[in-house]
C-alpha cells in the first residue's frame, strides 16, 4: 500500500511502576527509575485503542485461538501501532511489550491475528491446552529453533486439533514453556503424523520481555506524561506565535477536518490566540455525515466565542465530476481538487482576497511525501495562502493525549472504529476500512456500490473489480497485479476513460484537429479568451491562433502547442465540473462559475490570456497524484 515513512528506529518509553507508555524518556511521578524503552515498527505512530478497538481484537482473537484475550488485556492501557501491510495491520501493546498483531487479508477479506512470544506466554499462562492453535515441541528442537532452524514435523509431540496450513501458531516446549510463535507449514494430521519436512516456520523474534503489569487508567497515562506533553505544547505554541508574527499581515485560521489532528490544532490555536481567528471546514459533500454534524456542533459553541467559521462546501461536485472523470484513484486524484482545491481556493479569495495564514494539522508521520515536506509551505494550488503545521513533530499518540488532557470533543466515529475520518469512498482507503463501512454505514457503502458498479459495468470488468477494491488504481500496481493473479480473474493493468477525444494530424498548412464530438458555437464562446482574442465570422471561431469549426468535428492550428491547446480548450468547455481551482487562481478575475451550468464562463473584458487557469484545470493537471491535496 506504499511504504512507510521511515524516521530510524522507532520506540515507545515505558513507565514500569505505571505501567503506562511515554513520550519522554522519564515520568512525572516516577522520574527515569523502571522506564524502559520498547521497539516497535516504524515508523511508530501509534494511539490508544478505544473500547470499540479493543471489542474487535477479541473477536478477531476468539475466532482463531477460541479464548478471549481480555483477560490479558483488560483494565490495561492498550496501544495500537499501524504496520506498514498489504492492507491494514496493527500491533498490540499492552504491559509495555508487543501483544500481538492483526492484519487484513486482502484475499479472503478478513482480519487474521497472529501472537508475539510474549502475548502467547500470557494466554498459554491462562488458557493452557484449552486454548487452539498449539504445538508441542521435542526438547532436543527447543534450541535448533531458537537459532533459526525451522520446527520439523518428526519433531512435534502433540498439537491442537484445529491447525490448518498457513495458521499462525504457538510453539511450547515439553516442559510447559512458549519459546515460540510461527506459522503451520502442515495441518494437524500431518504434524501428528510426522510427515517428511517442514511442521511449522517459527518467526524471529531476538529478545522477550514478558511483564504482567498493573491495571491503568488514562488519567495514570496523563499524569505520568504531563510534563512531557506540556513541553510538546509549548513548542507548537511558540511555533504558532513565531509564524504568525512572520506574517502578521496576514489574518490567521485553522483548517478544521473534523479529524483529531485539525482538533489538536484548532485546541491550540484557542489556547494561543484565544479569538479573533477563523476555522475554514471543507464539506467535501461526501464527508460522513457524522462529522459533518459534529462539526456543526463545534460551530455554535465555538462562534459566540469570537470563532468565525467558514464553510467551503462543494455541494454534489463530487457526484456531478464522477460522470466525466470515472472513479477516483490513488494515482488519479481528481477528487481532491474538485472537492477540497476549488471550494477552498474559492472561499479564501472571497473571504481574505489578500491572503491567509492557515495552521493545518499535518504531520511527517503520515506519508512520504508530508515528511519531506517543510513545516511552513506556500501551496501552489491554492493562492494567498501560506500553510503551516504546529503539530508536525506529534505523533497520533501525542494528539490524543493532548486532546485528552484538554477534554476536548472529538468525532464520535473515532470510537466506533473508524482510525482515519475523512471522505467515506476515498482511494486511500483500505479494504479493511471499507469492509468496516459496509458493517457500520451500510447506506454510505450501498450509494458507492451503484455508482462503482455503473463504472465496472462500463468497463465491462468483471465485479472482483469492485469487491476486491481495484478501482482503487488507475493504472493497478504491482501488489494489485499480484492479488489478481492469485485470485484468477482478469483486471486490465490500466482503465483509460477520455469523454473529448481528439486526432490531431500534421499538414503542410499546420495542425487539423477531429473532435470525436460537434463543437458547440455558444459554449466555446463562453471559454475562448482563454486561447487569445476573439473574432467570429459565421460558424468560425477564431481565437488566437486557433480556428475552431462550430457545428463541425474539426479545427485548425498553426502549431503543436496551438494544437494542442485547443484540445484543452474543448476538453474544459465540454468537461468542466465547477470546481472552482481556476477561478481562484485567476489572477484578474476573469473567471466565474454558472449558476445554472455548474461550468466555467470567462469574462472578455478582464481576460488577459495569460492560460494560468489552463495550468490548474484538474482535466489536464490530474495525471500525477503527488499534486497537492493539503490546503
């Protein structure tokens, strides 16, 4: 799913006495004394498990090892650390060392657990043999296995009858002890059996370190980590105080998603200005409605209070462009700009037409491409604007506990589950999260199916296109590829959807271009200036260089790039969604947006053809999913 950000070697300090994980290296009540440190997979940044989170991990746990890990995990502060996976996975901390994991299979599509050395102990100390998923181990393989060799079938005493190939297992010793943990190369008979070869492929694992700590509360994680936590908000502060001051002709605001990392910023944005600035929130049109309700609700609070709110709504954009561009991807990002770009952009230069300053709760955790990213950015696609993250530095699990310290209200679909809160059919999501939508919002699923299956019936794809999340891909990568040829179904590597296509063909006199549809005389008159100055004579119009042949397929160019501008000309006339980028971007104001069309009108008299709307337009600038989806 693309690879993880990778800061170094990732940790998590853990208070002994406590029994609580730090963000420091030292505990407000305990100071260093009993804090150790605990390696985790980058690149770390891990949260709390909500009481949803933690029902889940049982079921996930009982289906397979038929026990019930609350008895390990209950009354314990839980973490949950995101794996870099073929699909969704986590790690589970508990008692400062890692529990175990969960990961999405994107083939069967469901979630697997799987135990580390440690979280075997704690269950086998418990449940014993009543407990699936164990094999007993020859003492003279103890050792072999704990220098790498794998466990042979000769060498398994007893096992558990419900072991199947390819299930995660426990390995113990003759004498009672988990050594191990692996995963079964042979099924329950023939591990009984003996059978030649390979029984069960341990998983490395250096270094154990089982502890059965104390029960803990939150408010024990807050005490031992508040003067850690203040530091951190300190620092964000300051680094709010700092940029504002930078630019301080610039009014200040907060881009609010909903979300918990714009909620950690919005809380220090009050803490540090108090009032006097604005909120900016994206209805995308295609949010959940839950947070579009939670974000209503912060509204009248937080307006009586000096907080102006904004709202840049891109009303049924989404709906309306999904039939011109086919479904979004996540190397086809076209949704980002007509839903969250345009509405934005527009709501900025009506509202602060000299600018803005907006903190935006982004961190260098979440993707390659914000870790290279500098904490201060101007955004080419949104003009006026200058960017900044105070909580660059934080990870989710520093977010959480300041917006826990603050008791701030967050998204109420944080606690049914839901990790990542933003628009419910985005292609960065997993398969996992939209298995987990289907369960929780069956309406929201119901409403992306049809229009999903209107694509794939389009295609003529086969419905492994839907089922299995290929639409995902413009262009499928190589672990997409891989999933189809192990499912066995036929997925083109690549979709092409162009509704204005054009042949363009080189002559003696310069460039002819057929249209594969008739140009419309009045809607190209509503773009034209965008080429150069117009003149019509009958049913030619000529704009600039270009002569376009109303009521025909065809037009002339004196050049490939004329040629090839004209094409984009038609392809914005015919295609456009109303998205509003160009408009903000238009640096004379020429640009508008038809009430009734929903399409782009250009004003001759302010239209001085300098094409930067032509350099914005998402029909021409989507093809490369690095361009910005940040405000």
């Amino acid at each position: 799913m693309g690879r993880p950000v990778f800061l170094g070697k990732a940790y998590i300090n853990w208070c002994e006495e406590c029994n609580v994980p730090l963000i420091g290296d030292s505990c407000a009540v305990h100071g260093k004394a009993g804090v150790f440190r605990l390696n985790i997979t980058p690149p770390g940044d891990l949260r709390f498990a909500f009481e949803k989170d933690i029902e889940f991990i049982r079921s996930v746990f009982e289906e397979h090892y038929g026990v019930d890990v609350g008895a390990v995990l209950d009354g314990k502060v839980v973490l949950l650390n995101k794996l870099p996976s073929e699909d969704d996975a986590y790690e589970i901390i508990a008692d400062g060392y890692v529990f175990g994991y969960v990961k999405f299979d994107p083939l069967e599509l469901r979630w697997k657990p799987g135990l580390k050395v440690e979280g075997a102990i704690a269950l086998w100390k418990r449940f014993g043999r009543s407990m699936r998923k164990w094999v007993i181990a020859d003492e003279g393989a103890v050792e072999p296995i704990r220098n790498g060799a794998n466990l042979l079938a000769v060498g398994v005493l007893d096992a558990e009858p419900s072991i199947r190939v390819g299930d995660e297992v426990i390995i113990v010793s003759e004498d009672g002890r988990v050594f191990a943990t692996g995963t079964a190369k042979k099924d329950y008979g023939a591990l009984i059996r003996g059978e030649r070869g390979t029984g069960v492929k341990p998983k490395r694992q250096k270094t154990v370190r089982y502890r059965e700590g104390r029960k803990a509360t939150l408010e024990d994680v807050l005490r031992a980590n508040s003067i850690e936590l203040e530091k951190k908000v300190e620092e964000a502060r300051h680094f709010m105080r700092k940029t504002a001051n930078r630019h301080s002709n610039l009014p200040v605001a907060v881009a609010f998603s909903g979300g918990k990392d714009s909620l950690a910023v919005l809380g220090l944005a009050l803490e540090e200005f108090g009032k006097g600035f604005t909120v900016f929130f994206n209805n995308t049109g295609i949010e959940f409605p839950e947070t579009v309700e939670y974000v209503e609700k912060l509204r009248g609070e937080l307006e009586p209070k000096g907080i102006r709110f904004i709202v840049a709504d891109a009303g049924d954009a989404f709906w309306r462009a999904l039939y011109v561009f086919s479904p979004p991807g996540r190397d086809y990002r076209w949704c980002c700009k007509v839903t969250k770009l345009g509405p934005i952009t527009m709501a900025i230069k009506e509202n602060y037409p000299q600018g803005v300053l907006m903190f935006v709760g982004q961190r260098k955790y979440e993707s390659i491409k914000r870790f290279k990213q500098p904490r201060v950015w101007r955004n080419e696609w949104v003009p006026n604007e200058i960017g900044a993250s105070p909580i660059f530095h934080w990870r989710a699990i520093e977010v959480w506990l300041y917006i826990f310290s603050r008791k701030l209200p967050y998204n109420p679909l944080y606690e049914r589950g839901f990790d990542r809160i933003g628009c419910f059919l985005c292609p960065s999501a997993s398969l996992a999260e939209f298995e987990r939508l289907k369960r929780e919002k069956p309406e929201l699923w119901e409403k992306w199916f049809k229009a999903l299956d209107y694509w794939r019936r389009r295609f003529n794809l086969p419905e492994e296109w839907t089922t299995y999340g290929f639409w995902r891909w413009k262009k499928l990568s190589k672990g997409e590829k891989a999933i189809a040829r192990k499912l066995g179904v036929e997925i083109p590597e690549e979709r092409s959807w162009e509704p204005v296509r054009v042949r363009i063909e080189e002559t003696p006199e310069g460039y002819r271009l057929e249209f594969n549809t008739l140009l419309n005389k009045k809607r190209l008159l509503e773009v034209a200036p965008i080429l150069g100055e117009v003149t019509v004579e009958g049913d030619v119009i000529k704009a600039g260089e270009v002569e376009f042949l109303t009521g025909t397929r065809k037009a002339r160019a004196p050049s490939g790039r004329d040629a090839l501008n004209a094409y984009y000309l038609v392809k914005r006339a015919y295609e456009c969604v109303g998205c509003g980028v160009c408009v903000g971007k238009c640096p004379e104001n020429a640009l508008s947006i038809d009430p009734k069309s929903k399409k782009i009108v250009v004003n001759y008299d302010l239209c001085t053809h300098c094409m930067e709307c032509m350099e914005v337009c998402p029909l021409l600038k989507i093809k490369n999913p690095e361009e910005g989806s940040q405000l």
